[in-house]
C-alpha cells in the first residue's frame, strides 16, 4: 500500500471542532440516543430510594417485566415504494387535538424524581401540543400546575377517597383550573406491595441518615435542588410523615364499588376515562357506569403483580366496547416503535409514565423534552418504513402474522351501545 503525507486541503475540511458548551445537561442529554440511555443517565444522578420509586413495581416485579416481552415480541411489517415524506403524527383524543399520539400519564411524588416536577412535566407538554395528566398524589397542586402552562391540554387523575367531600372538592378545583379530562384510576384500593420502596424505607419526606448522605456524595445537584426548594409533600394532602403504604391506604378506598364510578360521573361534567381496565367485563361494566374511553393499564405492573400485560388484554377490551369508544393504553412503553404497536393493536392513544420520569430525572424539563423528542422521531421513521402516511393509517394490517394470537385485532367488530 503506497502512502503520501495528507496536504493541507484534504486535513482542512475534516477539522471542525465544537465549541464546548456551558450548558452540561444539553449536552449530556443530546447525547442520549433513546430512552434507555436517558433510564441510564437517570439512575447516574439519582439517588436510589427516588429512581427505585419510579423504575420499580410489585412483589417479584413480573408484570413488569412481562409488558416489556409483550412489546418486545411483536413484529412490525415494513412496506416499500410508498413515498412518505412526512407522515402526520397528530392525533384527536377526549375531543382535543394532540400532536403526538402519546401524551404524559399521572404520576405520584414527582418531585422526588426531580425537583421540577409536575412543572417540568407540564411545560415539556406544552411545548410538545400534547396532553399532561396530574395526579391526585402530585406534588403541585392543581393550581399551581394551571398557573405554570394555562395554555396547555391538562387532564387530572383521580383515586375515589374514602372522604367524598374532598374527592368533590378536587373535582370541582380540577373543573374551575381548566383540567377537561378525567381518569379515575380503580386499580388501587390498596397499594400494592412494592419491594424495593420497603427494602430503602421510602418514607415522606426523606430522612437523613449515614445512607443517604452517603448517596448525596455521589449526587450532589439532586440534593442541592431537595435541600434548597419548598417541603416534599403531596400537594393534595396535609404535610404528613410516614412510609408510602401507610400513607396509600389512609388515603385509599378499598370498599371501591361501580356505584362509586356512578357517582363521580353524576358529579364529573367533562370527559371521564376509567384507567386499569384489563378484563371484558370491567369494560362493559365501565362503560355502562358512564365512562367515555378506558385506559388498558396494569399500572406499569405496580399494583397486582402478575396481572397481564396492558398489550395482551388491548385486544380484547376493544372487543369489547367495538371502535367507536376512545382506549388508551399505558404500561411498558419505552420506545416509537412501542406506540405504534400499541396503535396497531387497537389503541387510539398511549400514555408514557416511566419513559417521562427517565427523561425528568434525566435533566428537568430539558430532559422530559429530550424524551418526548425521541419517541417523536422514532414514531416518525417507523411510519415512514411502514409506510403510514399518518396515525390511522396504522392498524392489525401491519403487524406481522407471527404475532401473540390475542394481539390480532379482529377485522370487522360491531360498535356496542355504550
């Protein structure tokens, strides 16, 4: 192999250095490339009582895991020569427009991820045109969430307390601050056992101990922003300090009944999902106590482990209730390709909730933008492989034969009278 010294004029044009940036977190996030690199950089820099919060579920965590092999075993098909340049990625769900067809699911102790928090979370939604849901175990209040974004599509989360006078009260302060979606959450009449949250004594708000201040060594922004900002407390509820169990079920009703369903309804003027349906007859009977659309949920496996996976059961609620009832899907999803397999299965819509707090214990608002930003572009490129022009150009068509058999929608489904 002969070889010559490089000339000048071949070296110039492949020396362009970046101007470092001050900005560290831009560009540490810019480097995630998706949203397992965004989990990665998260459990970096937070400490562990808060990442195991969110990152973890019930008992031996099997359904957990079980909705990440359902997603992961499905089989997208590819179709050539059909010319999309730009596939519309927006969507229509409980009568508003979105974007994106994903919007930001309810999460509780938010704050502790990050201390932006709900305001984060919102603000990211905001500027993405999708929908941001707060839930009654948020660190900020309704108020407070509607004075940081009024303009953006906020839906609330409600568990049914055993105090009806305050389960009316946050409807009515929910209807008043602009909230025009409800999702009444009926999987959790107690709180289910979350192994990890006992083994590092999750309590509120964190005590310091020789662990933790340990830990802080490691993590000094995270501590910083808790030591420097207001008290961590559910927004909702009086400044309390015990462990998450104890705490849940004081606040919780387990005596939770469809009568109950009925009279949030009666009380609810706006549009009301059930979120934690998996069954046909919790659909039907959902549908028949005056809810508008369901959410397929196994609560990303932190209530009743070894339920099923929100995928498999998809098929059969929308069975169920037939197309014309709105369903949402939430549980498991970590990637484009996992909300365009949920659309194709039958889904008008898909909820993130682990994905959003990876990018907000990521980096802030910044991070849940960066997180959006990746589910975005890889729903775009898939449609384009797929050839999907747009969101409901994605349908059972385009997933593969070799698929779990409950994942094939049926062809023609009679609408219900719901």
């Amino acid at each position: 192999m002969e070889r010559r010294l490089p000339r000048w004029s071949e070296l110039r044009p492949l020396m362009q250095f970046e101007t470092p940036s001050l900005d560290r977190r831009a560009v540490r996030l810019a480097r995630a490339a998706d949203l397992w690199d965004l989990r990665r950089i998260a459990r970096r820099r937070t400490p562990r009582p808060a990442f195991d919060y969110a990152d973890g579920a019930a008992q031996r965590e099997l359904t957990r895991e079980r909705s990440r092999a359902a997603f992961d075993a499905v089989e997208l098909l590819p179709r050539i020569l059909h010319g999309i340049e730009a596939p519309d990625l927006s969507t229509t769900i409980a009568g508003a427009r979105s974007a994106l067809p994903f919007g930001i699911a309810p999460t509780g102790f938010t704050r502790f991820m990050h201390a932006e928090g709900e305001i984060g979370g919102v603000r990211a939604a905001r500027k993405a045109g999708i929908p941001f849901t707060l839930s009654t175990m948020g660190t900020r209040s309704l108020e407070e969430v509607a004075e940081a974004a009024p303009d953006a599509t906020r839906w609330f989360q409600l568990y049914l307390w055993k105090d009806r006078a305050r389960s009316r009260d946050l409807l009515e302060r929910a209807g008043g601050n602009g909230y025009g979606t409800l999702l009444v959450t009926v999987d959790t009449p107690v709180a289910g056992q979350r192994l990890r949250d006992v083994r590092n004594g999750m309590v509120i708000p964190p005590k310091l101990t020789l662990r933790t201040v340990a830990d802080a060594s490691h993590r000094p922004e995270w501590w910083f922003n808790f030591l420097t900002t207001d008290s961590l407390k559910f927004a909702s509820l009086s400044s309390t300090s015990a462990d998450l169990p104890t705490i849940t079920n004081a606040m919780f009703d387990p005596t939770l009944s469809y009568e109950d369903l009925e009279w949030i309804r009666s009380v609810w003027p706006g549009k009301l999902f059930v979120k934690g349906v998996l069954t046909r007859e919790d659909a039907r009977r959902s549908m028949a106590a005056g809810a508008d659309g369901l959410v397929v949920s196994n609560h990303g496996g932190r209530q009743l482990d070894r339920a099923p996976a929100s995928l498999h059961a998809l098929p059969e609620v929308r069975d169920e209730v037939g197309e014309g009832v709105e369903l949402i899907l939430d549980s498991g999803v970590m990637s484009g390709a996992d909300v365009i397999t949920a659309l194709c299965a039958g889904a008008d819509f898909v909820l993130i909730g682990r994905a959003y707090l990876y990018g907000l214990m990521a980096g802030g608002q910044q991070g849940v933008e960066r997180a959006v930003e990746l589910l975005a572009e890889e729903i775009r490129i898939s449609m384009q492989l797929m050839g999907a022009e747009s969101v409901r150009g994605l349908g059972p068509e385009l997933m593969g034969t070799r698929n779990h058999p409950d994942l094939r929608r049926r062809e023609t489904v009679t609408d219900q009278p719901y």
